[in-house]
C-alpha cells in the first residue's frame, strides 16, 4: 500500500538535487514495490493540476544527480528510495553473475554486500539461494560502474547511464544492465531483456505486460562516437532496453533491474603521475592509451585543482591527510590499472617509466598506490577536488547567493583533445575567469569548473559553456558525457542535436507518455512535449 | 649512520575477519600489511636519511620483521617507498612468540647485521596486539637508550637525537644519545607513497631470510618455549548497551544523572 501524500515542509529536501537546483511540487509518494509504483500511476495517468495541465511526475532516487533531473517541476514527486531490496540472482551461460535489484538500491550498499557478502537474500528462491553460495564461493566480484558519488542509486544510476572514472575501460553503465522493468505513464509494464528484441532500422515494436503493442519511431539522429549520455540513445536496429537506460526518467520508471557483476581484478594499482606542464599531460595521455592494456581509468588534475588542494591542506584538518604535493608539479594524470597478476601490472608500471620519460614526466614524480592504505589516500586526494570546489563556492555564495558552481560535462573524439583543452584555456583567460579542471582525460572529458566571484563571473560562465557546447559539437563530441541533460543541460542538447531532432525526442516520448507527465523538463522544454493523447 | 626500523604484518584494519569458532583473528598474507605505527616509524626513518643525504652524511635504513615468507613483500614495499634493504627472520621456530620472544628474535637480527644500528625505531604497538612492549623490551635486549611515544623529530646533531614525546602530562622534549630505540606515535609522520622509481627498483633488492640458526638465537630463548606468557583464552568483547530514560524538571533531571554517574563508578 502506497500514499500520495500532500506536500508539507518536512518533504522539502525532496525538491532539491546535488544540482543544487530547487523545484517544487504539490505531493509526493515513497513506493517500495513495482505494484505501489503502478498504483501511484495508475492514478495520475492524465490527471489534471489546479492549472488545467497534466500532472507532473518526476522521479528520484538518492538526489546526487548533477543535471536536476530529479529536481520536480511541480505536481507529484515519486521519491524510490524506498524500494531498495535485492531480488534474485543466476549465472547466465558465459558464467557471469546478475544481480536482480529494485531501483533505490544504493550503490555503496550493494558494493559492501559483494565485498562482504552480506547481500540481503529472505525470500529469495531456491534457483537464487543457489547461485548465492557459487557467487560466495568464487572469486569476488563487483558492479564496475563507479561515479564518484557512491551514494547514488541504481535506478538513478541507469537512468542517466552513470560513468566513472574506471568507465575509460568498463564503459557506462549501459552494457552492464542485462535486464530492466519500466512502469510507463498509465501504469502498463515492458519487461525488456537484453538481446531478446531488436528495433527494424529505426523503427521498434514493444510489448507490454498489458498486452498492448506499441509501435515507436526512434529519432533519427547519429550519436557522436565519445562517451555520451546526450538525449536518447537511438541507433538502427538497437536493443530496446539501450533506449530507456539515459532517458532521465522521460519515457518510464525503472522499477527493477538486472546488473552484470564483473571479476575483480586480482591486482589494482594505481598511479598518479605528475607533471610540469599540461601539454606534457596530455601527450603522456595520448601515449598512454593505444600502449597500456590493463589501464582502467585515466584521470586528470589541472594546476588549478592542485593548488586548491594544497590550500585545504594547509588550512584544514579534515584535509590534513593528503599527501604533499611538491611544488613544481603543475598538473597530474592519475592511472589505474587491473591486472591479472603482479607480474603484468610490473610489465605496466615499466611501460609508464618509459612513455613518462619520452613525454616531460619523470619515473620519481609518481606515486604508486599498491596498499589499501596507500589507494585510501589516493581516492581522497582524487575527490577531495570536487569536495573543495564545493567549499569554496558555499564560502563565495555567503556573499552573493546567486552565484553556484558551474561545471561542464562535455567530451569528445580521441583526436581533439589538445584542441578542446585550448578552446577551454584560451576561452577561461579571455573572459578572465577562475577554474579548475578534472575528470576523465582517458575519454577526453574534462570536468572544467568556472568558480565565479559574482553575479557577472557566473553570468560570463554560463555563455561560455554555451559557446563550447557548439564547439564541441561541431568537433564531433557530446554536451553531457555522465551526468545527463536534466533540466541544467537542455539547452546543451538544442545546439548539440538541433531542433528538429529536439523535436523527434519528444515525439518519442509522447508514443510511451501521451500527456508529458514523466520528467517533466528534462532533455527538453514542456511546451516542445505538449500533444496530448 | 645505519638506522632499523622493526615492521610487523597484521591483518589490514579496514578489513578484520574473526573466526566465529575460536575468535582469533582470520590470518592470511593477502590482507597483511604493514603494523600502521610502523609504518610512521618507516618514515620518521626515511625523514631522517633525507636529512642526512641534504646534509651530504651517508645514511641507511634497514626494515626489520620477524614473520612468515609472505612477509617478504611487506619489506620490499618498504624498500620500494626508500629503505635500502630488509631482514626477514623467518622459521618454525619463531612460532608462537611473545613479545619476550619476540624481543630477542629481534635483538638476534640487529646483532647479526653487517652494520651496527645507530637507531632502532619502532611503532608505539601493533594495531593487532597493542602491547607496546616491543620498543622498550628491545631497548633493554640491546642496552641502549628508549624514548616512547615519539611524536615528533626536531632534529640530530652529531650523535644527539632531539624529540618530542607525549606523556600523561603534556609533551616533554627528550634528547637521547645514540645508540638508542624509539618507538613512534601513529600521527607523527605520514608514509610517503612509493614512486615508480622506487617500485622498479626494490623488485631487485635482495632480501636477507634469515632462520633461528643463521642468527645464533638460543632455542629456549625463541618461539613458544621461549614466551613465559599464556594466553588462557581470547574473545571478542560483546558490546551491551542499556538505555535509561531520565524524567522530571530540570533539576531532577541532573540529580537523576548525578546518581547515576556514581552507581556507574562504584
């Protein structure tokens, strides 16, 4: 049993994201099964607000999405933090393990579970029990999707193909999803299993529970070929399943899903590697990656990010654990790799002091992290970056509350990365703005941060990103790599794909949502959803 | 000057697995590491070889364990993070050692070396055992100086080690002559991270494994026959927890919480 509860203050930190946008909303609901979450649609399916239009419904998980997209546009906010339970588990064919979760399931939680295998496991049949004590008994496994935040949900995490810094080798998290369940608009289910059905062209026939057939269009667009989590994903005869994994929430509600859980590798070193400059940086990155087979995540630090670092070093306590940064060293690129044995992370590691050599780096300026302790230190140092960017802005907003951070997402083709980071260099001294970048170079993209000192830095900010969302588009890159378009990137997505691909969107959606109601404002603006059923 | 910093394997603090069955401690070389005082000890040690090498003055650290083959590792990363070389006493019959034991498998190795130590450095205690015995039982085996709790280096002269230490008091500042043994607060230094340099170059480093006979310890003095202490049982402690509702005004409240306070103290 599910309540639509009307809105009081105590749901207020329901209207809010990591975004740091605020929406607001007229109810909200908390369903922990598939049934509360058809119930609560059921009865909303083309009910009208107090202003004549469809009722708005977005859907949240933990909150820690960076674009609002669980940010409400008014009516009902269906909150699934709730439904959190671990449902099942088998070994397909090929030996994999897949896990069956429900959407609210954090991501933390279901790592320690692995790690100490604790996964909560009443009820679960005997087929399930089974394949439990195989995954116990075996060699550990993970769920290699891993953004920084590791307080997001599952249900979260597909809906905007979540990456992380190890997606350079994993990818997103689309290929880790074997399976879905997706609650639409009026309440009807489509169980989607990879690999079972497939579009004709651009053209897909859906099944649902209900026994309706749904027949969808699927925009025309080419994707650009870099990490990407623009708009929906569309390719000729695609899997179905592909399409509402990145739909931020517009086209249905997760309700379970099935993960792929990966081996762990057997030894994980890491190695943060430093530089004088970052043109030296970004040919270590260049060389690093067709030579080094075992790397699994390339991640960048620019001058900015580690000074701000040795700041909070100096200055605080809670940072007094980082290790000292020498002062020449100007940028750093972060390796990690997963090797089978010791020996072949060795063979890497000599790979590194050669191509470090051959590119302005040195074998002495590195740290290798081997220990538990040592990658501990090496995990804070990576995101105590963002965690002191955020600082600072919460010490700037004191004195101008209009102000936040301002953190770009884009990435692009292998062969533009020298070009992006000078547009990005070149753009930033021009309009005399502070920033720090980090992030992913091993898929060449860069978190770029404008830190504004006021109202006309943030203003100055924002037009910049625009100016870059074109140029990155025109390099054959993508507007948002991870995070999603939400409600901050929409904009993004106009320049990226154009308005009539905008519009082909949101005629897909009006197939599977006939009155707009999901996700309300995310990808594109309400009016460009407006038909009606 | 040659420096001994003593390292011991314990089981990796994040992780700890106890046996149900016999409450001991789950042991196995994958999720060793190295004693997280020890490894402070290790870079106190190294702090001082940097002083030494700006100074021009030769200076060489040697780490030092007692254990099982396994721990070989330990001691190369500590090589790979600048220690120039290691001793491993490894054999049955260092098995079952108490710190008394223990102590003298030590003092063994140190007397065995090619070079004798100017300074013997170990962590306060060992997360796994938390005796803190070893330091002071190894200063009295080598008869030399101890200074516990070091918590921070200011500085050698000649052969005059200057250091802060805590004490129930305060912090008292010791100068100790050397030949000494100090044993080092967890918090005083933090153990740089190993370069690739540094890794590279430690797979090539021989390290001495050394039995009860390569090191001349007497067979009564080592391993179990050699521990008076016995342990009669271990356990893990159950955690209780009881709630006690305090109710009334304000000054029945504290009278409540006073009475308690002292039916907890008698």
């Amino acid at each position: 049993m599910v309540d639509v509860l009307p809105w009081t203050s105590e749901f207020d930190e329901y209207l809010r994201d990591e975004s740091r946008s605020t929406g607001d909303a007229d109810s909200i609901s908390f369903p922990r099964t598939e049934g509360d979450i058809r119930t609560v649609m059921r009865s909303l399916y083309g009910a009208t607000g107090p202003d004549g239009r469809p009722v708005p419904v977005t859907v949240q998980g933990a909150r820690t999405g960076l674009a609002a997209g669980a940010v409400p546009a008014g009516g009902h906010v269906m909150n699934l933090s709730r439904a959190n339970a671990y449902l099942g588990l088998r070994r397909d064919q090929t030996g994999s393990y897949l896990v069956r979760v429900q959407p609210g399931v954090v991501l933390a939680e279901l790592r320690r579970h692995l790690a100490r295998h604790t996964i909560p496991c009443a009820g679960w049949d005997a087929a399930s029990l089974a394949a439990l004590e195989e995954l116990y008994a075996g060699p550990e496994q993970f769920f290699p999707t891993d953004p920084t935040e590791t307080s997001a949900c599952i249900g979260g995490m597909a809906a905007c193909n979540a990456s992380g810094a190890r997606s350079y080798a994993y990818g997103p998290m689309r290929p880790h999803v074997a399976s879905l369940r997706v609650v639409l608009a009026d309440g009807d289910v489509v169980a989607l299993r990879r690999g079972e059905v497939f579009a004709r062209g651009r053209h897909l026939t859906l099944e649902t529970e209900g026994g309706r057939t749904i027949e969808l269009d699927l925009p025309t667009y080419t994707m650009p070929a870099t990490k990407n989590a623009s708009g929906y994903f569309v390719a000729d005869d695609m899997d179905p399943i592909d399409l509402f994994i990145g739909s931020d929430g517009t086209l249905g509600i997760i309700s379970e899903l099935e993960l792929i859980l990966s081996p762990v590798p057997q030894v994980s070193w890491g190695i943060n590697c430093f530089f004088g400059t970052e043109d030296d940086a970004i040919g270590f990155t260049c060389a690093v990656r067709p030579a080094l087979a075992h790397a699994c995540a390339l991640e960048y630090f620019d001058a900015a990010a580690l000074d701000i670092l040795r700041r909070q070093r100096e200055r605080s306590t809670a940072f007094s654990a980082l290790p000292a940064l020498d002062d020449a060293w100007g940028c750093c690129v972060y390796v990690e790799l997963a090797c089978d044995d010791e020996a072949e992370a060795l063979a890497d590691l000599a790979r590194l002091r050669d191509i470090l050599a051959a590119c302005g780096g040195s074998e002495d300026a590195t740290w290798v992290g081997r220990t538990d302790v040592d990658r501990e230190c090496q995990r804070f140092f990576r995101h105590a970056v963002p965690e002191s960017v955020n600082m600072l802005i919460d010490e700037r907003r004191r004195t101008d509350p209009t102000i936040t951070k301002l953190g770009s997402d884009m990435s692009v083709p292998d062969d533009r990365l020298r070009d992006v980071v000078r547009l990005y260099r070149e753009s930033l001294a021009a309009a005399g703005l502070e920033s720090a970048a980090w992030g992913h170079i091993g898929n060449n993209h860069l978190h770029v941060n404008v830190l504004p000192r006021d109202a006309a830095d943030y203003a100055a900010g924002k037009r910049l990103f625009q100016t870059w969302a074109r140029a990155v588009t025109d390099m054959g890159g993508a507007v948002s790599a991870e995070h999603g378009v939400g409600k901050l990137k929409r904009d993004f997505l106009a320049v990226m794909y154009g308005a009539d691909h905008i519009r082909e969107m949101a005629a897909l959606k009006r197939q599977l949502d006939p009155y707009g109601q999901l996700g309300q404002g995310n990808l594109f603006a309400v009016d460009t959803c407006e038909g009606g059923a | 000057m040659h420096i001994v910093v003593c390292v011991k394997a314990v089981p990796s603090t994040t992780e700890v697995k106890m046996d149900p069955k016999t409450n001991t401690i789950v042991r196995d070389g994958r999720q060793a590491v190295v004693n997280p005082f020890d490894a402070t000890g290790l870079e106190i040690a190294l702090h001082i070889k940097d002083e030494c090498a700006a100074a021009g003055d030769p200076c060489r650290v040697t780490v030092l364990s007692m254990g099982i083959p396994d721990t070989e590792r330990l001691l190369r990363d500590c090589i790979a993070r600048g220690a120039d070389d290691g001793l491993l006493l490894s054999d049955r019959a260092f098995a079952g050692a108490d710190t008394l034991a223990t102590t003298y498998a030590l003092s063994r190795g140190i007397a065995c070396m090619d070079e004798p130590a100017d300074l013997v450095v170990c962590g306060k205690m060992a997360v796994d055992g938390d005796t803190a015995q070893i330091g002071p039982e190894l200063a009295g085996a080598l008869d030399v100086p101890c200074v516990v709790d070091v918590q921070r280096l200011h500085g050698i002269v000649g052969s005059t080690l200057a250091l802060e230490r805590a004490t129930d008091a305060g912090r008292e500042l010791v100068e100790v002559d050397l030949p000494a043994v100090i044993t080092v607060a967890k918090d005083a230094a933090q153990l740089r991270m190993p370069s690739i340099a540094g890794v590279l170059a430690a797979e090539g480093v021989p390290i001495a494994v050394k039995t009860a006979a390569d090191v001349d310890a007497d067979p009564a003095r080592t391993g179990l026959s050699g521990s008076p202490t016995q342990v009669v049982r271990s356990f893990v402690p159950e955690r209780a927890s009881e709630a006690v509702c305090v109710t009334g005004d304000a000054a029945e409240q504290a009278a409540a919480l006073v009475e308690l306070i002292e039916e907890a103290c008698r």
